[in-house]
C-alpha cells in the first residue's frame, strides 16, 4: 500500500513539474482554462435566458470561450512539440506533418540495384512517396567497403550507405557527414564516414540487417533499404575466352568481353523482407546502374527474379545512358536487355526507360577518352522482343553524364495511372 502511494505521489509530482517557472506551458493552460469557464457560464445562462438580446449575448461569450480555448490548446501543443523538435516552429511543422501524411499515402515502389545509380533514382522518388524500398547488392569489393569487410567480416556497406543518404529526411549536414571521406594523410585513408558507422553499428548490435534499421533511424529515412541477401556472396564472370574473374570490383578491370555472371555460393537466400515488399510493389524499378555488377547480382538470387517475375506490379528496367569500359563495351539498349534475361526472366521488366536527349560534344569527348560511349537506343529491336519503350529525355545537365532523377521519377510515377 505504501508503495502504491509513493508511485501515485512520484505521477503527481511529475505532473507539477510542468508546472516550473519558464516551461512556457502554464500561460496556455490558464488561457485554455479560461475559455472553458466561458464556455460553462454562458452556456448555463444560455439555457435559463428568456430574452433573445440576452441570449445572443450567452451564445457570444460561448463562442469566444470555445475560441480561447482552441487557441491554449495550439499554443500548448506548439510549445509541447517545441521541447522535442526545437527545429520545428509553427507552420513549418505543420508543413513538414502534412507533407509526411501525402508522401505516407504514396504508391509502394520497389528499386532493385546498387551504385550510384539506384541512390539517384532514390533521391527523385522520395519527394513522391515514403513507401520506398531500396534493394541492395553486398556483392561489392573494392575500396572502403571491401577492406571494411574483409577486415571486420560484414557485409559491405558502401551501396547501402549511398541509398541511406539518398532517402535520408535528415538535416544536409547528416547527410554531409555519412559522405564524407577521409584523405589520403590519414590511416583511415579512403574510408567514408557512413561506412564505419554502418560497420560500428554492426559490430555492437552483432545484426547487419539491425545496423541498417538504427542507421535509418539517425537519417529519418522515406523509406527503407534492405540487402538482397545476408549471404558472404562474390560475384564471379566468365569470359568469351573462357577465362573467369572473381570480384565485382576486378571484373571491369579484366577489360574482357563478358560471357556470363554467377554468385558464389551458388545459391545465396533472398532477405525476407525483400520478397515481401517485392508482393506488395505496386512499381519495381531495375536500375539504373552497372549492368553486371549492380543490377545482375541481385537478379542472381533465384527467390528475387522468381517473385519479380510473377509479380503483378507495373516492372520497369531503367537503361544506362553511356556505356561502361570493361563491362558494357559498345553494347546496345537492346542487348543490355538480352544480357538481362538471359541471366533472369522474361517477365522481369515490361517496359524499357531510354535516354533520347544527346550529352555536350565536350562531354561526350571527356567520356570518350575513358572509352565510355552513348547506349545507342535501338527502339525497334527492344518492341520486337515485346517489351515497351519509353523515351524521353532523362539527361541531367552539368558536368557528369547521368540521369535526372526528378525527370525519372515523375516518368515512374506516371505509370501509376496504369494500376
């Protein structure tokens, strides 16, 4: 009984503390207080008043009590969520609550791939929906996320890390930080700040897949990212010449026509939550990105292309817009395709984004001296195969060659009205 009443006494004291000088919560309660004694008194004369003067009078002082009293509950609310969200003031929450509620109400769409491709798409498509799932390749082995997972025995966090930031809601400074790289004076030289804090994370919650759920919670993410297997894969090519290179990140640099891509081990087991957000996809998304190295090893695991394939979603395959040196070498949008199904399903993907917009001459030489060349878009050949192509112009301006990611997402969108 004794303890009962100390808990009770603690609840009330809890609730007195509101109560302390500058909490800037005592004025709206009084204010709120205020408006509901108005509105019992003139609501009882209301009643027992005989002369329509006197009640009109009643009914004014209701109605300002009822005014008073909306007005200390907002005021109250606004200084209550002030305390927690210091940056939020006002209509800026406001904004920020409804733009949260549409972007809540967005069709679920589905991306598939890795790179700096994907994470561009990501960051077009987030401004239209928070029902975003991004999945990720762990086949990748070079640079940081290579020594990162060799060294420490986790999957590699670098694609992960790029769509984390991508989707990320968080303060550009956040964003900023997870980027950031460190220089080549350092013993951290080449390492970005994200991965080690991805690798951190996995290390104390002893779960790569709990690393990414806490990182997302620090970026306030639209959405969500999940690796398309927990399996330690690398992803193998075989050679024309009957050669094979082991290592997503030394398969361009064999600079060797490529025959066809496998995963060791050989049959890696889908991520449980990508086969369901896959079922409930209303759009999946293949690309954009490296052909073999970004796109094909999450094509690679069975149980993914299977529910792809048999999916009843709107399936879209995203063609690069140049090629690239030691992988897609003069290949064309058509055979960037065949390269796809060969490797997957027929049903993989229903319709076909190209680029029709042409790159600065200046541009196109930088690129040319790198050996990477525009896709050329064969339309005809990609509508014999069955499949339908969307051309437009997805070229972003500036000083790289790459895909406008808000061009892409409302083409994305748009197919929507398709469901």
């Amino acid at each position: 009984m004794k303890k009962r009443s100390k808990t009770n006494f603690r609840q009330i004291q809890g609730l007195f503390k509101w109560l302390y000088p500058g909490m800037g919560i005592k004025r709206w309660i009084i204010l709120g207080s205020f408006g509901v004694v108005l509105v019992i008194i003139g609501s009882g004369y209301l009643r027992t008043e005989e002369y329509w003067i006197a009640q009109i009078l009643d009914a004014i002082v209701v109605l300002s009590g009822i005014i008073i009293l909306i007005l200390g509950i907002k005021y109250l609310m606004r200084s209550y969520i002030a305390a927690f969200m210091p940056s939020s003031r006002g209509s800026d929450f406001v904004d920020t609550f409804i733009q949260r509620r549409h972007l809540a109400r967005g069709p679920k769409i589905v991306t598939i791939g890795g790179g700096t491709g994907l994470s561009v798409l990501l960051s077009g498509l987030k401004e239209y929906t928070s029902n975003i799932t991004a999945i990720v390749t762990v086949a990748d082995d070079g640079g940081s996320s290579g020594r990162l997972r060799r060294e420490f025995d986790i999957l590699p966090p670098g694609d992960i890390r790029n769509c984390l930031v991508a989707l990320a809601d968080a303060p550009a400074l956040m964003r900023d930080l997870f980027q950031f790289r460190f220089d080549t004076n350092s013993e951290l030289s080449g390492h970005s700040f994200g991965n080690l804090f991805i690798t951190v994370m996995t290390r104390l919650t002893g779960d790569f897949e709990k690393a990414i759920r806490e990182t997302s919670k620090v970026l306030a993410l639209r959405g969500q990212v999940i690796p398309s297997t927990l399996n330690n894969v690398t992803l193998v090519a075989e050679h024309k010449d009957g050669s094979v290179t082991e290592g997503e990140d030394k398969i361009p640099k064999a600079h060797l026509p490529i025959k066809k891509v496998y995963l060791r081990p050989l049959e890696p087991v889908a991520t449980p939550e990508a086969i369901k957000a896959i079922e409930e996809a209303q759009i999946i998304v293949l690309g954009p990105g490296s052909l073999y190295t970004s796109i094909l090893p999450n094509l690679l695991i069975k149980e993914i292309t299977e529910k792809i394939a048999s999916s009843a979603a709107i399936k879209v395959y995203v063609c690069n817009i140049m090629t690239q040196p030691g992988e897609t070498d003069n290949l064309k949008a058509s055979e960037h395709i065949r390269t796809l199904l060969k490797h997957s399903h027929p049903r993989i993907f229903d319709y076909c984004i190209v680029n029709t917009a042409q790159a600065s001459l200046s541009l196109l030489k930088r690129y040319a001296q790198e050996k990477s060349h525009p896709v050329i878009n064969d339309t005809d050949n990609i509508q014999k195969m069955g499949y339908r192509v969307i051309g437009d112009d997805v070229l972003l301006s500036g000083d790289v060659i790459r895909h406008d990611s808000a061009k892409l997402a409302r083409i994305i969108l748009g197919f929507i009205e398709e469901i």
